[in-house]
DNA sequence: CGCCTACTTGATTTGCATCAACGCCGGTGG
DNA sequence: CCACCGGCGTTGATGCAAATCAAGTAGGCG
C-alpha cells in the first residue's frame, strides 16, 4: 500500500477553482471566495493507489476532490474489504474526522488526484461567519447519506445484475455531471476486484455478471478499467429512476 | 398502511426535555433553549405502524425522536424492501427533506413514538444564529452516515450469523445509550420480517439464523419481538468494536 | 369458532463462493 | 533478445449458503 502524498505548489486559486466550471455546481458569492481563499491552506496531488485518508487516524485535514477517482471503503479484520461509495470531482472527503473525533473509513485514490486541502480547526469559524457555507456542509453530507441509502438498498436488496448495471449507472449519472464523460461513453479506472466489493460479490460472480453487461453492449471491459456504453440499457436493466439534476454547493 | 397521525398538547418544554436526562447528550447553553423552544413547533404521537414520513414527500417538518423505536427504509417498485436504519431516542429525523428538495426513504414507526416537530422554514435562521447548533446537525448528519458505512459493510461482506450478531449488538448499544435496556435485557419490537429486510435475507432463512443465535442464549424469540440477552456474545460472533462512548449532540 | 398473522420446519433448487487452471499482458533483468 | 515474473481477467468444476416452496403450529381476535 503506498501511502506517500506529494504536496504541490497552489496551481488553483478559489476564484479560479476548476469545480466552478460545471453547470451542476452552484456559484459562490465573492466574499465566501476570499474567505475560501484563506480557509483553503494548500493542495495536494496523490498517485494512483496511495491511500489518501486512513480509518482510525484523526486527521487535521479536510478535502475538496478537484480532478480523479477514488474510493471510500472499510475492511474487516480478517482482510474482508466493502467499497461504501466512490470519489469524484466536488465531493468533500473526511468530515467524519473533521466533525467526530475519528474517520471510521479509508479513502484510496483509483486515479491521479488533485485535493484540495482545508485546515480543520478552521471549521468552527465558517460555522460562525458563513452561515451559507456551512448549510452548504450539511446539505453534502445528506447528500452522501441519500446516496449510501440507495447503494444499500442495491446491495441488500438487488440481484446481482441488477446491483452491477445500478453501479455503472450511478457511476456514469455523477461523471456526466462533472465533465467527464465525452460523446457518451465514459472509461473508469477500476478493477474487477474493486466492482465485487463495491457489490458484495466474490470476483468470479462479478466476472461472470460483468460479461452479461457486456453481452448487452452496456460496457466494454479492458485492461483494468471498463468503459461504459449505454446509460439507457444499464437504467433498464436496474429499474434506478437516476439522480436528481438539482444544483449542488460545493466547498 | 397506517398513515394517520395524531397531533398532541405540548407535554415536554425544550427546558424539560427528556433526552436531557441521559449522560449520552451533551447539554445546551441557555440561549439555545430558548432558541430551540421557538424552533419547537409542537409534538407528534405516532402509533407503531404509522408511516410518519413518505418517500418522495415534500415534508416542511423536521423531528427528533423523543420516545419509541422507529426504521427508515426505501424500497424497489416491485416491493422488495430494504431497512436502512433504525431510529431511536435522540435521532434527527427529516433531514433530508428539509435540506434537499425532497426525501428519498420512508420512515415508520415500530412502537407508539413521540416527536419533537420543528419547522423546516425556521431552519435558515438556526444556521444564521447558531453556529454551535448548525454544528451539531452536521454532526448528527455524520454520525448518520457512520453509522450507514458500518451496515452496508455488514450487509456486503459479514456472513448471515456475523449480520444479525452485529445488527442485535448495534441495536442493542444504540439503546443502552438512551436508558432503554434495564438489567442488561432490552425488548425490540420486531418481526422477523423487519430482520430479514434489514440484512438482505429471506425471512425462512432469517428464522433460521435467529435459532442459531438462540441456540447460543443470545437472545429469545417472542411474539413478533426479540429480547436481546447477551451483548458480549454478539460482539463476538460479529467481530464488531462497538459503537464510541463520545458525547453528542442533540436538536 | 374460524381466520389471520407470525413463526417453524423440512425438502428442494439455485445463486454464489471457492478452488484451480490458464491466457494475456507489461515490466524487469540477465 | 528471451526468460521470468506478478497482476488481472476468464473459465469450468464443485460445494455450500441461502432462496424458494410447501406445510404445519400457535396465539390473538372478531
């Protein structure tokens, strides 16, 4: 497991934050820029497999996701691994350390990403000055909650094809809105092994599901990674009515 | 479906509120109270299998649970169900409604529940003028999640024993914590119905497992209840911590 | 009394896990 | 250059855990 993080000079300064980019996020006012600017202590660039948030430690940081993928999970003792949610561009990671004394997941990076960094202690503060802000914290976080809601309502409830075409979908719906997918087709850098923990299957069970997707033109498989094709067939296939197209804060 | 509720007189101020009484909460400043008592829009008695919040619903209330059990759930558009959480003493309830457009699962009361109402309108000014409050509902928020990350980890990777060891012992702490358990025994008011759907089994199979657990004088089967009797054996069968003995907060 | 709901139990089927073997790369080092 | 990995995906065989099917019991209630 490598776990090096690399800290980069400041590349994006909040009145220049990539996220604003995306129609799906809602605009920041001027003086919660410069209070983000200042709030904002630094960025920070992980590899492809560098575990960026450990379950257990009492980080000082919290993060804004602002370019990659990657993943939250948990682990049992004996090694058994459940993958609770991906990462993408907009999302805040670690506010379970930041807000509770410990994180009580990991968070592993699937692609090279690009964080950005706030100081924790600096938290109190935008509670007490920027009322906005923080209803915008609350609302990301029922937002995760509604998300996990439906993610086990698929893995306690779903059967295996339909769990794997909801997941894609899923994927595919939160990518869409963030840019990256292109002319409809999205590739995602994940292995089988990553799916069949994200579902709760063994690897040979998601193999096996994963080619009737693909029996279905509904994705390709390649080298680790798979590229998804056909948002309609994986909607059908799962019976999900799909995310809602509100406006979402960001931090 | 019940879906009848029953508006009651105001039996609890804010300043005799009797989530109070237990060491769990952190206790409020003065101010608070008297914040919270306009916050305060009346009660609500629930009798057990009243649907107090509907998915889809535009709810303009938020509550906290002031008595009795409760479980969120969703379900898919052929019926199969999925719980996702209870709700006991002390839970927020709501929130997602009040903070997003509208709520993605359903909640139903267990046993007979009492709830603080609050309206949601009145929910901006709380973040405006009290920043330790608009803190504390993050707060709960991330605890909510926590607490979702630790059953979808159940329910994708524990095996059926280790699940329902674990959903006894949660529940279990859960209402330790609230002075529900008296003399080491606490009585939930469940079917086996509600087991199955909240570890994503049949119900036989659920039987089944339940007998096991018996077997081992975990617990006793009653009539459409359970009486939960040796916590430190479910901690082992699951291979569960246990939830943190920290403070929280309370709305 | 009879019906309904919840729980039980056994027989059977099936979905999924486990195990094992194999092919396909990309990387490394002699 | 080739030989030798190790990680990943694919496949088939086998067994087990859990779903499904099918009765049957016991208590609660009109």
């Amino acid at each position: 497991m490598k776990t090096t993080k690399t800290s980069a000079a400041r590349q994006y300064p909040c009145d220049k934050c990539p996220l604003q980019e995306f129609p799906h996020f809602q605009r920041h006012i001027k003086e919660e820029i410069s209070f983000l600017t200042d709030f904002k202590t630094g960025e920070l660039v992980a590899d492809a497999g560098t575990t960026v948030l450990v379950e257990g430690a009492n980080s000082a940081h919290l993060f804004t996701v602002l370019s990659g993928w990657g993943f939250r999970y948990k682990t049992l003792e004996d090694g058994r691994r459940q993958i609770l949610n991906y990462v993408l561009p907009g999302d805040l990671i670690g506010l379970q350390g930041s807000v509770m004394r410990e994180m009580q997941h990991s968070i592993e990076a699937l692609s090279p990403m690009i964080l950005c960094v706030f100081q924790r202690d600096k938290l109190a503060n935008l509670f007490r000055n920027y009322p906005e802000l923080a209803y915008d914290i609350t609302w990301i976080a029922s937002r995760e909650e509604q998300m996990l809601d439906e993610i086990l309502l698929s893995v306690g409830r779903r059967t295996a094809l339909e769990r794997a075409a909801y997941l894609f979908a899923f994927v595919f719906q939160r990518a869409k809105s963030v840019g990256m997918v292109r002319s409809n087709k999205l590739m995602v850098p994940l292995t089988q092994q990553h799916v069949a923990d994200t579902l709760g299957l063994s690897i040979v069970h998601t193999n096996k599901t994963l080619k009737k997707l693909a029996a279905r033109n509904a994705l390709r498989w390649l080298d680790r990674g798979c590229e998804i094709l056909e948002e309609d067939v994986l909607l059908d296939i799962s019976g999900w009515q799909g995310l809602p197209g509100t406006l979402r804060p960001y931090i």
